[in-house]
C-alpha cells in the first residue's frame, strides 16, 4: 500500500444529469489505512484482527443481480496523487461466469485466492482474488494496485467498456474525506438502488469478506434478501462426522454425528458426493438418530462410493417430510487418503475435518500426526536495505518425531515404483529419492540450492549459526508469503493402473499460518521465527505455536534449544539425568550432536572436555 499524508478532497459533483441505474455490483467498502499505521483507536478488522496496514490494499464489492457474468469486467482505480488510472481486468474464467447475488468479492494485494471456497449453496458466499506481481493472473490482472486516503475511487465497467458503478468513493461519498487510518464503508443494506452518491462513510473498523458493520456493531448489513435466492443454513444438530474414502474391499462410509441430547429424525434428508447433485441418496422415512448417537451409511446403500485418489466432497441436506430440502445442509471435503485411513472431525462432531484412524459408530479418534511434521517455518525474515523481501533466509523445517529413520520418499513393490515426497501450497519442493531424516531429526528447506549457490548457502550458515553438517536442501519455486499462506506436506499414495496412470499424493501435514492473531506476531519481520510448541499436537492449530525465543529460531535443532537454561543439554529446558547422559556422551566422544555439543561448551572454548565439567556440575548442583 502506497503512503500518504492525509490532504484536502476534491468534491465531485454527481447530480441530476449523472446517469442513473439499477446497480449490478456496487462498491461495498475499501481500506484506507496506511502501511504504516493501524486503524484509529482500538479499530480492527473481523477477519484480519488488528494489525498495521489492516491487511494491505484491499478493496470489496456486493454482487446484487443473480447469475451475473463478470467474465472481462474492468476495475478502473483512481486516486488524487497525479498518478495514471490503473485497470484490473477480471479473466475468462468460469468462476467469474455466474456470479450469484450476495456473493462478496475482495481483491487483495497480499491474501491469496479462496475461489475453490465459493460455493453459495452450502453458505460460502466469500470470493477473494489476488492481484499483485506475483500472482498468476488466473483470475484477475497480475499486477500491484493501490488503495488509499487520498481521493480514492473504484469505477466498475463490463467486458466491453460500459460503466456499470461508479466514480465511487472518496471525494464522492463521502465528500469530506477519509483518514489514513481509516476505511471508506457501505452503511446501508446492498441492492439494487446503491448509487455511488449512497451511504459510503469513514470509520475505524472493517469487516473484509463480511457484511459491513458500523455504530460500534449496533448496525449490520443484511444480505439474506439477496441471498435468498439460494438457501442455506448451517446444520448443527447433525453433522458428516467420519468418512472412510479408500477401502479394499470396497466399502466405503459415512458416518453422521447427532451433536444433540435429543433424537434427531433424518428421514427422507439427502446425502451426496455430488455438489451439483445433492439427492444423490435419500435416507428412508423414519430414520432415527439417537441423542448423541451415530449413524453410518455404507457403500452399498449409498449406490456411490467416494474418491480416494482425488479426494471428494459430501454433503448431507436436510428435507422435510415430503423430502423437499429446507435449506439446513452440512458439508465437508477432503483430498486423497490412505487405505483404512478416515477423514473426521476433531473435537468429534464440531472440530476441523482431520485425518485420523476409523472409529466408525464411536467418537472419534485424534488426528493422525506425523512421523514427520513441519516444526519451524521463518516465512518473513527481517528486510534488506530499502526494505527488500529476503527470501534468500526464508525456510521451512522438518521434523522427524520418532526414533528411527524416516524416509521422505516411498517405494511400491508391486509397481517397482519410488516416488519422493512433496511440499506445497504457499512453496513447491519434492524430494530427491532416497532423502532421509535421521531418528529425531530435522532438515531445512529453503528457496535457493544449497550446491550450486555456496555463496548463499554460507550466508544461510551464519545467519542461523547452523553446522557445516544441518541437512539443507532447494531450492523451492513460489515463496512464504508475510501476510499468511498455507504450507502442505504430500506423500505418495499407491499409484493407479492405466487408465488414470497417476500417482495421488495424500496429505501428511499442513499449516495454514496467519501473521495476526491468534497465531504469533512477532516471526512477521521482527526476527523469531514460527515454532511448534508440541510435535506430537496438530500442527494446523494457531494454539500450538509460538515466536521462537530468539533471533532466528532453531533451524536444524530442537525448538526448546532458543531457551538457553545452564545445564540443559538435550533442549527439554529443564535439568535432569537425560542432560546429564548426552553431556557424559558427548565428553567421552560417543556423540557429535551439534545442537547438543554447543550447549554443553560450558566455558566456551570450542571443545568439550574435562574442563566444562564444573559447569555442568554447577548446572545439577547451584
């Protein structure tokens, strides 16, 4: 987001001669907050929280006509620096062929794409595309835009030029300007009637991707006029609870959860794995499900089963007696899976969907973590001279949790297939065959090739005070984005015989990291990098997570060893007969830990002998 001062608008006068429409998309709201600040006051975002910036340049629009095609649709940005008007360009592609209306649309410098989390018919009304030089251009023009206090303003135009919306914004509502720690917001209910001369006002709170809300949240949008059209609630009294997506033989299920002291009647509702066909089965008359009680529907009754190798979706509908659906619904989706593996909701019946080992009929188990986890991610390292994104430094560890050897490649025998594991989402990376994380281990992913770039790996090395020895490996294409980004872990699943001749990759780990609350501010710049508290925990939960206590975390050791305790040895951070055994295996030789052998230099000489002895007795002894 550029950065500017606040200055004096410029009103435009819109009056009886300004043309007149039934709108189609209308401007819902824009942030104008600057890089550098945050929003007046105690003022935070419902979905960025409250940090400096408020989430970059980013601006939203409310879709009003139902089935509406914005496929070549421009977004011309104006402003009162001097500067050019920029176009952003909406592409041909088919998310932008019928729009449904109450959809929000954000487009957002520094947030990646949620097109595949559009679906209105189970509550999704939220699309968001990024545009930025960086991005791809699938959905929208590649390029960097600018939002900001200075007479800001959107003009919506069709594929072939006509405006549809707009000027709007500042200098047009509202006329007296908007600060540069503010948002310009929509303060009345979207629809057609919103002209650009509506109620656009400042304020000191936002709700990107929401219904805008204003008077300290006494006032609220109301979409469901506009939503209406495509009715939906949220199920909560039944809930897809366990799916089992690859059995051999074939038999694969669902399990539905009732969450409620009572008995629920699921007669005559509907379950599918089609989105565009959701009575694919429906469950016979009278069919109970006891409070707090289970029911599994199998393979056979279905008439369907579910793709293991590509992952799927299911969705339970709820229907009235005549079995026409009322609106409640229930969904969820996943990738590929492992033979005998479920899919299921952790807490049982409320929780994230996770994997997990089948429980069918009963309550679930814990998620499936590990053997090997991503433990250490410095996805925003300090900036260079000028304020340069160094992603020279940026990194992602992982962890092996047991202890013995674990490989990040798997041999089939029966193909006389070997297939390396992978990282993706936010970073791309496979690993070579035969790549392998020692007992308790670790290995370091980073984005240039530690070969054929010595220069940088030397850099890397000091930074990080890593041994000569860590397990480094790259480079990865794409980058760890500073604002949040999605890193997945992939292993190879069996490959499939001809015809589909491929070889699924089943989900292994995955973190969704976000650089505001309720994760961790401080690995945003500052220095610490994002470290897992617990290796045995879910490493998809923001609770399990912490700034690294020092400068640049740990990479290649334990994350306990950025907490120097006098005697603690093996990183526990605390001091007891384990610290005591690595220090004696180190000192006779029997161990060339690095992580370990710098800790136990008492008297920092380089070497550990005898002469660290009173240190370490000391430690046991204060």
């Amino acid at each position: 987001m550029k950065r500017f001062v606040f200055c004096a608008v410029v009103t435009v006068a819109v009056g009886a001669g300004s043309p007149v429409w039934a709108a189609d998309v209308i401007l819902n709201e824009y942030n104008a907050c600057g890089d550098s600040n945050f929003l007046q006051g105690t003022g935070s975002d419902s979905y960025w929280g409250r940090i400096e910036g408020n989430g970059g340049d980013w601006f939203e629009m409310a879709v009003i006509t139902d089935h509406l095609d914005m496929r070549g649709w421009q977004l011309v940005i104006s402003d009162g620096t001097g500067s050019p008007p920029q176009t952003l360009t909406l592409t041909n592609n088919a998310v932008w062929s019928n729009l449904r209306s109450g959809t929000i649309i954000t487009v957002s410098e520094d947030l990646g794409n949620n097109v595949s989390d559009y679906i209105p018919a189970l509550g999704k009304w939220w699309l968001n595309v990024k545009a930025s030089d960086d991005s791809d251009g699938t959905y929208i023009t590649a390029a960097n835009f600018r939002v900001n206090n200075t007479n800001w303003q959107l003009t919506i135009k069709d594929s072939v030029g006509t405006v549809k919306f707009g000027p709007s914004g500042e200098g047009v509502m509202p006329t007296g300007g908007v600060g540069n720690d503010e948002v310009c917001k929509l303060q009345a209910n979207p629809s057609a009637a919103i002209t650009p001369l509506s109620a656009y006002s400042d304020g000191s709170t936002s709700t990107f991707g929401s219904p805008n809300s204003w008077s300290g949240g006494a006032s609220n949008q109301d979409f469901s006029a506009l939503r209406s059209i495509v009715p939906y609630t949220q199920l909560t009294s039944v809930r897809i609870n366990e799916v089992l997506t690859h059995s051999d033989p074939d038999d694969d299920w669902i399990e539905l959860y009732n969450t409620t002291g009572s008995p629920v009647d699921v007669g005559n509702w509907y379950v599918s794995d089609k989105l565009n066909d959701l009575t694919r089965y429906q469950i016979p008359a009278g069919t109970i499900i006891p409070a707090n009680g289970y029911l599994v529907l199998h393979q056979a009754d279905l008439g369907f089963g579910l793709d293991s190798a590509n992952g799927d979706d299911v969705v339970l509908s709820a229907a009235d007696g005549l079995g026409t659906m009322t609106g409640g619904r229930d969904y969820i989706s996943f990738g590929a899976s492992q033979n005998g593996v479920t899919f299921g909701r952790y807490p049982n019946g409320t929780g994230p969907i996770y994997s997990m080992n089948a429980t069918q009929g009963a309550e679930n188990s814990y998620p499936i973590v590990g053997p090997i986890v991503i433990n250490e991610l410095m996805y925003h390292p300090p900036d260079g001279p000028g304020g340069v994104d160094d992603v020279d430094h940026e990194f992602v560890e992982l962890a092996n949790v047991t202890g013995s050897p674990a490989t990040l490649y798997t041999h089939f025998p029966v193909q006389n297939e070997t297939h390396g594991w992978k990282l993706t989402g936010a970073v791309n990376f496979t690993f070579a065959i035969g790549t392998t994380i020692p007992a308790n281990g670790f290995i370091v992913v980073v984005s240039f090739d530690p070969v054929l770039d010595p220069v940088k790996l030397a850099s890397f090395l000091t930074t990080y005070d890593l041994s000569p020895t860590a397990q480094i490996v790259g480079p990865y294409t794409g980058k760890l984005s500073n604002s949040g980004d999605t890193v997945r872990l992939l292993k190879p699943d069996t490959p499939q015989p001809p015809p589909e001749s491929f070889t699924p990759y089943v989900l292994a780990e995955e973190v969704a990291y976000l650089d505001h609350a309720p994760w961790p501010t401080a690995p945003d710049g500052v220095g610490p990098t994002l470290s897992r508290i617990g290796s045995t925990l879910i490493g998809n939960d923001a609770l399990n997570w912490r700034a690294s206590a020092n400068f640049g975390g740990t990479p290649g050791c334990p994350n306990g060893f950025d907490v120097n305790v006098a005697g603690d040895i093996d990183g526990s951070q605390t001091v007891d007969s384990g610290d005591v055994s690595a220090f004696v295996s180190i000192l006779l030789g029997l161990s060339d830990n690095y992580c370990q052998t710098s800790r136990a230099d008492f008297n920092n000489d380089g070497v550990v002998n005898g002469n660290d002895v009173p240190g370490m007795t000391d430690a046991l002894i204060p």
